[in-house]
C-alpha cells in the first residue's frame, strides 16, 4: 500500500478560520436545539401515565452502547495525531475504528427502539413518549451525518493524501463528532440516569 506524506496544514492547529468558524456556529446552534428537546422532555417525563420512563427505560441497557460511542472520541482523537504524522494507515485504523463503534451505539439506539414498538410505546403514546423519541431521533441522526462523513473522509483518504490541522476535514468532522458525544452524556444523564432513578 501506497505511504503518502500528510499534506501541509493551511492553518496552524488552533487556527480559528472560516471553515472552522462555520463548525463551531453549527455546533452552537445545534445546542440550542438539543437543550430545547431536553427541557420539553424532563416537564413531559414528570407525567405518571402509562408509559414513562421507569416502566420502559433500561439505564444499564445503554451503557454498553454509549461507552462505545464516547470511546469513539478517543479513537478519532488519534486519527489526527496518527495524520499528522504522515502515518495513512494508522489514520485509517482509528477512523475506521470510530465509525464502528459510532455504528455499534446506532445498533443500541435502534434495537432500543425496535424494543419499545413491540411493547406499542410510539412517539404518539403520549408526552413524554413523544419527547423521547424526538430527542434520542434527533441525536441519531447527529451519529448518522457524522458516521457518513467519517465514511466520505476514508474514501477520499484512499485516494489522495489529507490535510491536516484546525481547518482540515478531518479536524472539523472531530468538532462535530465531539460534539455527539459530549451531547449523550447529558442525553443519557437526562433521559436514562435521571429518569430511571432519580425520578422515582
């Protein structure tokens, strides 16, 4: 297999530039959206009708599935070390590394899912299904955008060498992704820790 030189960075790693910019005021507004489902989620769990969270929601079902996603921060973490160093295979390890345990939590969050229709919770159940399955769709289609573009990044890698840096692909889709798992922490601690537990 081919051994390319990682491509000189455009700007320097803690770079602010446009491209950049644009993640970052993404990312802010995405929040916005996220925090604005979670709140319309914790009035809609505090109902006691049939179903709530207590009844239908498995904390330590999840945990597995979220590990690997918050692990997956650390393994796109080394595809940029492994990238600035010029070391493709090594990047392409770890990125392909992300996106199956980006797939693995996706598989969780799907079976999770698959679970309750069996069990006819949908989101027209009632409030705080509605809720649940607005917030946790919304964060899967987060994982969904970001496992693609990982996939669209390891294609062109095959290809050509990648730039590296504040402003390189590979940079800006590890905001996003980042940002992803940093947001399941407080989804998790909202909808699973807190609601399975702390609401009882």
């Amino acid at each position: 297999m081919a051994s390319y030189a990682a491509a000189p960075s455009s700007a320097g790693t803690h770079a602010i530039g446009p491209r950049r910019l644009g993640v970052l005021l993404f990312v802010a507004s995405e929040s916005m959206v996220f925090l604005s489902v979670i709140s319309l989620y914790s009035v809609g769990q505090g109902r006691v009708d049939h179903p709530n969270p207590q009844e239908t929601l498995s904390a330590a079902r999840m945990i597995p599935f979220s590990v690997a996603l918050w692990l997956s921060s650390g393994t796109i973490a080394l595809c940029a070390r492994r990238l600035a160093r010029g070391r493709y295979g090594g990047m392409r390890l770890w990125l392909l590394a992300t996106v199956i345990l980006g797939a693995v939590f996706l598989g969780g969050e799907l079976s999770e899912w698959l679970e309750l229709f069996g069990e006819r919770v949908t989101a027209a159940s009632n409030v705080w299904a509605t809720t649940f399955f607005t917030l946790t769709g919304i964060h899967g289609l987060h994982v969904i955008i970001g496992l693609l573009m990982m996939l669209a990044l390891l294609g062109v890698s095959l290809r050509r060498p990648l730039a590296h840096g504040g402003e390189s692909g590979l940079e800006l889709i590890s905001i996003y992704w980042h940002f992803v798992d940093g947001m399941w922490v407080l989804i998790y601690g909202v909808v699973y820790f807190w609601s399975a537990f702390m609401a009882r």
